[in-house]
C-alpha cells in the first residue's frame, strides 16, 4: 500500500522524512499541507495530528506524526540507515534526538523568521539570539564530520544523517554557509551524491515562488 506524506516543501521537518523514504525505495506519495494558509490549524488537519505539524505519515493503518519518529519507523521498517549494530543505533538516534533539539528546531525557526515573516515584523533580537544558538550548533556538526565521513561512524549514511542535513540544502538566507564550514560542505556533498537523491523543492510539493 502506498504511504501517504503530508508536507509541504519548504519544512524542512517533512524533507528528514520525504527523503528517507526516497532514498530507502519506499512505495509512497506526498500530500501537499497548505501551511501558509493555515491548513494545520484546521480540524481536518489537527483530528489527523492534534500537535499541528507536518510532517504525518500514514502507513496503512498507523498514523506517525514527529519526524524523529517517523524516520525510525521506516529505518525498522525497511532494514535500511538504521545501523549495522546496537552501538551504531544508539549513536544514530543521539543525533537524531540532538539535530530535533539543537540544529532543525532552531534554524527552522530562524529561516521561518528572515524569509517567511514580512520584512517589518522580523524580530532582530529574537533572529540575532537564534544565530548564535545555530551557530553552535554547525560547530558541533563540524567538529563530528572531522576525520569521518558519516555522523554515526560508520560506513555508510544513516537518518542520523538525514535528519541533520534537512535544513542546509535549502537556499533561504539563515546564517548558513557552506564556505564556512568545510567538513559540513564535503558531508552535504556525500548526501546529495546518494542514489534518490532531490532537492527539497523538487521532492516535495510548495515553494516560496508559487506564493510569490
């Protein structure tokens, strides 16, 4: 049976899940949420996920919402980016768990704020704050890709991998650059040369030009 994503493209959120499910040979579709029209405060949406978030899949009869578990659904689904051992699943899901605190929650927000709000409703404090909270935290990614070639450790890519990177492919303006950190370069490379790979505009559906 076909899996159902809801998304929209530019959540990076949503991108984690679309592109594990690419990249795993998943048999699935996406629904496009209409988020900038408040699609998620909808009841027909929250009686879907009551937390009002993409991204929801729907495998069957289960109804998965939060990426992080998403993502171990379909690594145990599949056999596939879940890791060779127990050792390597724990470190897996530690990054997992840390991009969901420490990297996407705050860049999405920060790309949300410098592109998505009207220029005069930008709260420079609040985006100069959040700047220095990502900015650490591209340093710690950094600091791991150093003599490695995948957040795990081990030889090939993993959701951990896939869950960190969603946020630095898109083009938005966000205080990220990829000149600046040269091991977080050369690992966005590694990604974007994998077998499925796409762009998060190209697969999913929404983008900023279509409000444009």
């Amino acid at each position: 049976m076909t899996m159902q994503l809801y998304c929209f493209g530019e959540s990076g959120h949503s991108y984690k899940v679309a592109l594990t499910l690419a990249l795993t040979g998943c048999d699935w579709e996406p629904r496009f949420v209409d988020f900038f029209n408040g699609e998620t405060r909808g009841p027909a949406f929250r009686a879907l996920n009551p937390m009002g978030e993409c991204p929801v899949l729907v495998d069957g009869d289960e109804v998965l919402t939060q990426s992080g578990n998403i993502l171990y659904h379909i690594a145990e689904k599949t056999g596939q980016l879940g890791g060779a051992s127990t050792a390597e699943q724990k470190e897996i899901w530690r990054w997992v768990l840390w991009d969901n605190h420490k990297l996407s929650s705050q860049a999405g927000m920060l790309r949300f704020l410098m592109n998505f709000l009207p220029a005069d409703k930008r709260p420079a404090e609040v985006i100069a704050f959040t700047q220095g909270r990502v900015k650490a935290a591209y340093a710690v990614l950094e600091a791991q890709l150093t003599g490695r070639d995948w957040l795990a450790g081990g030889e090939g890519v993993t959701v951990a991998d896939l869950s960190c990177c969603s946020y630095l492919y898109y083009p938005e303006p966000f205080g990220f650059s990829r000149a600046d950190w040269p091991h977080v370069d050369r690992w966005l490379d590694r990604i974007a040369a994998l077998p499925g790979w796409k762009h998060p505009y190209d697969l999913m559906p929404g983008n900023p030009s279509d409000r444009a």
